[in-house]
C-alpha cells in the first residue's frame, strides 16, 4: 500500500507528483501541506495536526469536500509530518513518499530527515522526496537507482562500521564512516544502479535525482 504525505515547506514545488499523487491509496496531508494539495487541485484523504498553519478558507473547502480532520493540540509531543507518518504506518502503509518536507526552517528541515529513523517505520520502504533530492536511510542495505555522474552523499547518524560500496565513483570496502568528518559526501554514480551496505548504524542516503525525476521513484 502506497501513502503520499505532503508536508508545508514553504516553498516546496510539487507538480511534478502530480502523476504520483494520483497513483496513491492514501493521501495525507501535514497540516499546512493541504495547502500544497489545494494548489494543485489535488484532495488528501486525510488532513492532520493541530491545523496552525492551514489556512482558515483552506480549511473550510477540505471540510466541504468531506476530507478527514485530525486536530491535535498545539502542545504535543509529535511534529504534524510525525503524526502524518504514524498515522501512514497505522494504516497499512509498506510505501511511504514524502513531499514538501525539505527546505524551510532548517531545524524542521533536519527533524524531517531524523524522521526516517522512526521506529514505526522499520521494514517500511520510506523516502522523502523533493524536485532533485531523495532521501532514503540504510539500516542493512539498499539498492541505489539514478545516473551516471549524479551525486549521492551517504552520511552517518552516528558511528557507522563496515560501509561497503558497489557502483560508485569513490569504493568504499568495508570502511568505518564515524560521525563528524564528511567523507560521505559527494560520491557519485558510477553506473545506473548502485549497492550500498553497512554492518551496524544508521545511513543516510542523499541522492540526486534529475530535474523534477525525483518524484516519481
């Protein structure tokens, strides 16, 4: 089952999920995020959060084409993407993309990404997206999808042991990546199809996509 989640970065552009979002079972948006939807005349089945950033006649057009609500007090423990995502898990979902979550305010910008490392979401296939980024993480391995000479940064939460690389520029063969030094950056594709896998930690893959491709991973 795949749930689309749109987010409210500020100056997100989703057009390009457009073909996405029509292709999902189960459209949630992060409490601003319907915002996004509206714009492009697209409806979430579910619009949840403690409804701050949603605008007043946003809010009165979801309610009038029966949309879901979900309203939770402002004080709360969950960010709205968080609850989006829990709510996602809660119903099912074993594909989960991620828009309009990238940019912004840079502490939101980073909450997003350390959201992957949710434990609801272990075993789910899970990533954010935007026009030009991917942002998946490796718990064991992961099968990498892009072009030749695209970018992809593999960045550490924590110490990571035994990262091994096949299809990139710069091997890596059983190789420590520890927190801090920024090695990880900027490999690239070597082929169109790259393996990365690691022997304990937690990895952040950042892959660049092509203008607007990324979308439709």
């Amino acid at each position: 089952m795949l749930a689309v989640i749109i987010a409210d970065a500020p100056q997100a552009d989703i057009r390009a999920a457009l073909p996405l979002l029509s292709s999902t079972d189960l459209l949630i948006a992060a409490d601003g995020g319907a915002r996004h939807a509206l714009n492009h005349g697209v409806t979430p089945h579910v619009i949840i959060g403690d409804l701050d950033s949603i605008q007043p006649a946003t809010l009165e057009i979801m309610q009038a084409r029966k949309v879901e609500i979900q309203r939770f007090p402002a004080a709360k423990n969950e960010t709205d993407l968080e609850l989006a995502l829990l709510l996602a898990a809660e119903r099912g979902a074993d594909q989960i993309r991620i828009l309009a979550a990238l940019g912004g305010r840079p502490d939101m910008h980073m909450a997003n990404q350390l959201l992957l490392t949710h434990p609801a979401l272990i075993g789910r296939d899970v990533a954010l997206l935007d026009a030009n980024w991917e942002v998946r993480l490796i718990r064991d391995q992961l099968q990498l999808q892009g072009k030749l000479g695209l970018r992809v940064s593999l960045l550490p939460l924590g110490d990571v042991a035994g990262v091994r690389t096949e299809g990139l520029r710069y091997p890596l063969r059983d190789e420590d990546l520890p927190i801090g030094p920024a090695r990880g950056v900027s490999n690239e594709f070597a082929t169109e199809s790259a393996q990365v896998s690691i022997r304990s930690g937690l990895l952040l893959a950042m892959i660049e996509r092509e203008l607007q491709s990324g979308y439709l991973a």
